[in-house]
C-alpha cells in the first residue's frame, strides 16, 4: 500500500493533483479541501490510500491521516465506495461525520450528493461502532485563536457541490452571524447546520 507521497506539486485540478515523486508524477484525488492547500511549484505531503480495480490503480490523497482513516472506513458501509465516501469528505469534516453518524443526524448524510434517506440510515446502522467518537470541538471553537475551523469545512462542502469560490466566500460570511451566535452560547458551530444555512442563502441569490 502506498500510505504516502511528498514532492513538489507539479499540476491542480478540479479533483485531483499531480505530486512529483523521485521523478515520476503520481495523480492523486483529493476533495476539494485538500486541493485548496496545494499549490503548484510547491512541496506537499498527502496521506494516501491506494483503490486496487481489475482495470486500475487509483490513488486517493488527504491533508492528514486521519482523513485517510475516515475515508477507508466509510467503504467498509454497504454501497459506500471511494468516490462516494471522498464526497462525504467534500461536504464534512471527519469529526463532522463522526458527529453525524453518532447521532444519528440523517440530514447532514442526506446533504451529500448520492446520498438518500435510506442509504443514511445503512451507513449510520453499519458505522456508528466503527467511526468512534467525535471529538470534543467546542474548546477550539471558543479558543479565539486562529480561522474558525468551520470556516473552510463549510467553504470546502459549497466547493464540492460545485459552487465557485466566490459564491463559497459570500455564503460563509452570510452565516458567520449563526456560528457566532452558537460559540456565544457556549456551543461549538455545527458544519451541517451552516452548510444547510449557506445553501439556502444562495438558492435565493
């Protein structure tokens, strides 16, 4: 298994990146989030999980192991293949997820694309003792430190939907009020909740 590359960056892509490794340019797939801290001409460290075919070898990258983790995990749910599972890494954060299948939240599955009622009622069945807990996010939302972590989640998922960048930007900062309103009540920002909100904002646009 190849569990990582690192090299210079040589190409980005809508959904994917080319890393020069010891001369050979490897293609990896990657979600919008992790595309969005590459930059072409610059060295870059991906974790990585390899997806074996009869018919090919597909490389997918992540900006930590613990995205790779998740994304593996996910194909373990029935139906769940790599491209649906880098999908739901499109639209939520690993914790996100663990969140969401923790609790059982069938709307946030439900917002990822390919994704229906039943198919989130399976994965949170066949998941919810596989994914672990989530993290404890409300320290870091109030730390003040920093962009708020919701920031980019919510940005990456809009991207991944196909929004452009702009539209993204214009839509986080339309529901930035909402999140700040969360930490100023002691409660760390729920992603799906202000992805959901950020997609209402633009439909009506």
């Amino acid at each position: 298994m190849i569990a990582s590359v690192a090299g210079q960056v040589t190409a980005v892509g809508a959904d994917s990146a080319v890393v020069e490794v010891g001369g050979v340019g490897v293609l990896v797939h990657c979600a919008p989030g992790t595309l969005a801290g590459l930059r072409a001409g610059e060295p870059a460290r991906l974790s990585t999980s390899l997806v074996v075919r009869e018919d090919s070898l597909t490389l997918y990258g992540f900006a930590s192991d613990d995205e790779r983790a998740v994304f593996e995990l996910l194909q373990t749910a029935s139906g769940v293949g790599p491209r649906l599972a880098l999908a739901m890494l499109a639209v939520h954060a690993p914790n996100a997820l663990r969140m969401a299948v923790a609790s059982a939240d069938l709307k946030a599955l439900t917002m990822v694309p390919g994704i229906g009622q039943k198919g989130a009622q399976r994965i949170v069945l066949e998941l919810k003792d596989r994914l672990g807990a989530p993290a404890q996010v409300v320290g870091a939302a109030l730390n003040g430190g920093g962009r708020p972590p919701w920031r980019d989640q919510v940005h990456s998922g809009l991207v991944g939907l196909g929004y452009s960048a702009r539209d993204a930007d214009e839509a986080v900062a339309a529901v930035a009020p909402e999140a700040d309103a969360e930490v100023a009540a002691g409660r760390a920002p729920q992603v799906a909740a202000l992805l959901k909100s950020a997609l209402r904002v633009l439909s009506v646009r």
